[in-house]
C-alpha cells in the first residue's frame, strides 16, 4: 500500500469514526420520553397542585416522562378509567376507587397523595359550632351517596353523639352553600373546598370540624394503577412516583409557587387568595398523617382501620384483605418525609 492510499484509508476512517460517534449522540438526545396520562378526580384545583409544580419544575421530564394531565369527572370515573386501560394513572378518593376495586377492577392504589381526607361537618362562623359535641340537636345537611354521610354514624359513634341527638335532613349537594347562609341548615357535611373557600371569596367565614381529626381519618385521594401497566413498566411507575412526590414536597414548602403554577396552566381555577386559604388549610395538612413516616405512604394500622370502616358502613366486600388493594412496590427509597 503506497503513503497517498494509506492517508486515504486514515482519513476515512476518521470520518466514519466522526459519523459515529455523532449518531450515537444524536441517538441518545432524540430518545423519546415515557408517555403518560394521569386523570384528576375532578377540575384541576389545589388538591392537583403537587402534579402541576413537578411539571412547571421538570420532575418528570428530568424522569425521562412525558406528562399529560386530564381533568377528571369523579373519583368513580376515574377509577373506571384506569380500570380500562384509558388512562395510565388516575387521582381517586380512596374508598371510592377500593369500591371499583372490590367489583373486580384489577388496579392498586400505589400512593395516598392525600394520606387523611379533607371531610368535615361545616358551619358559619358565628354560630359557634367548633366541635363535635356542639352539633347536638342541630339541622345537618347531607346528600344521598356522599361519602361523608356514609360515614356519619362513626363520626357520631367516635364523639359520644346518635343520630337521634340530629334532625339530618337529605338533599343534593348543590343546594349546601344556599341553605347554609340562608340558614335553614346550621351544618353541611362536605368538603371544605367547596363550600368553605367560595364562601371565603364572599367574605363569609366557616368553621370545619374535620372527620380526619374526629375519630374518622379515611384515606383521601391518591394513585392507582392497573395492576398489569404496573408490571410491565415498574421502572416507568417508580419514576413517576420519585417525580410527583418531589412535586408535592415541592408545593408545600413553596404553596405560592404552587398555586401560580396552577393558575398559569388551568386559568380558570379558583382565585389565588382560595387556592392558598385551601392548600394551607385542607390540603398541605392532610399530606401526613400521625405516624406517617413519608409522602406517599401510610402505616399499616391506619390501612387495616380503613378497612373496617369502609367494610362496616360503605359496603365494602370482606372476600380479599386490604393488602390486595395497595402497594408499596412502586414508592421511591428516599421519599420525602413527614411531616
């Protein structure tokens, strides 16, 4: 081989040395992101407010995920959703999503967002109702298929009151805030999210006697996810999980930042001075529980108390333990802790 073709052959090679190293590069960048479809329980509010700051932060792109989030219609529908594969992950009300459960859906909660729920017996400020006991020959308001009434004979039961010591009257929820400031009723059992915060904006103040702290601390909205996605993927549900917590860390260290990212991607949501009243009052609060250790996750004693109440007053079937309904697979080793 003479010098010239040798200097042909070199200079070739680092050409094609150049080209791949260049492709290999364009390839590791042009890697597409997990797709995935999280569905709210409801219109995006405060109760969303982790998911949206992990996304205005990058969590999840920095998790290889690319995010997409649709409002909900319900904890039930969500749940049917998930069930049937139309969305990757969903945000439930636990008891509501362990009743689509119990009927055959194959999905598990895999991390209570909202570790106690945001359901509470609600009044007007000024008629100094501030605990269980002052409710005792009151008008209630309830609506038929709620959960709170379900669950009001062991809010009673744990606070010494019967029903009979009441007049529960029955009617849509629709109606709670009108016949709470016209003062037919003097208690609604609801969320105070809303009733408490619209009234708020109207310069009318409430007092919520919170079920979590009253002897009835249900486990509030949270994650699920079909069992059969789960197994495929358990690295892209364990990135998911690592991001949305470090979202919701995020958001109650910083709730301003949290509700401005609200506000920016769903403009119609409720008015700043709301959202804050509601992140700092009901949701930030309901983020740990007593004994929780981190984000996302409960004792196994308050599971096993879920599950009595939601057997004993929301019919939910005694044919499988707890355990089958949740998981802890999927929650990342350094979650952010509680409190």
């Amino acid at each position: 081989m003479n010098y010239a073709h040798g200097r042909i052959l070199k200079k070739a090679g680092r050409v094609l040395l150049i080209a791949a190293i260049s492709l290999g590069s364009s390839s590791s960048l042009s890697v597409a992101a997990d797709k995935m479809k999280l569905t709210f329980n409801w219109t995006a509010d405060e109760g969303d407010l982790g998911f949206i700051l992990a996304k205005k932060l990058g969590f999840y792109e920095k998790a290889g995920i690319d995010i997409e989030f649709e409002e909900g219609r319900g904890s039930s529908i969500t749940s049917q959703l998930v069930a049937t594969g139309q969305t990757d992950v969903g945000y439930a009300d636990a008891p509501a999503a362990l009743g689509v459960a119990a009927k055959g859906a194959n999905f598990r909660i895999i991390a209570p967002i909202l570790e106690g729920n945001t359901s509470a017996a609600i009044s007007l400020k000024e008629a100094g109702i501030t605990s269980m006991k002052d409710m005792k020959g009151k008008k209630i308001a309830v609506c038929n298929g709620c959960s709170q009434a379900a669950l009001l004979e062991p809010l009673l039961k744990a606070n010494g009151l019967e029903r009979s010591d009441l007049e529960v009257i029955n009617v849509d929820g629709a109606a709670f805030i009108g016949l709470l400031t016209e003062k037919q009723v003097d208690v609604v059992l609801s969320d105070p999210g809303s009733i408490s915060a619209p009234l708020r904006d109207r310069g009318i103040d409430t007092t919520a006697i919170m079920y979590r702290d009253n002897g009835v601390p249900t486990i509030g909205l949270s994650l699920i996810a079909r069992q059969d996605k789960l197994e495929a993927n358990p690295d892209l549900y364990k990135r998911f999980l690592d991001a949305t917590l470090k979202g919701w860390d995020a958001a109650r260290q910083d709730p301003d930042a949290a509700a401005d990212a609200l506000l920016e991607m769903y403009p119609k949501a409720n008015s700043k001075d709301a959202i804050l009243w509601s992140a700092k009052t009901l949701i930030i609060p309901a983020l740990c529980i007593q004994g929780a250790k981190t984000l996302g996750d409960v004792p196994e004693a308050n599971w096993n108390l879920n599950y009595e109440l939601l057997t004993k007053y929301l019919g939910l079937p005694t044919t499988k333990p707890i355990a089958e309904y949740y998981t802890r697979d999927y929650l990342p080793a350094n979650a952010p802790s509680c409190p």
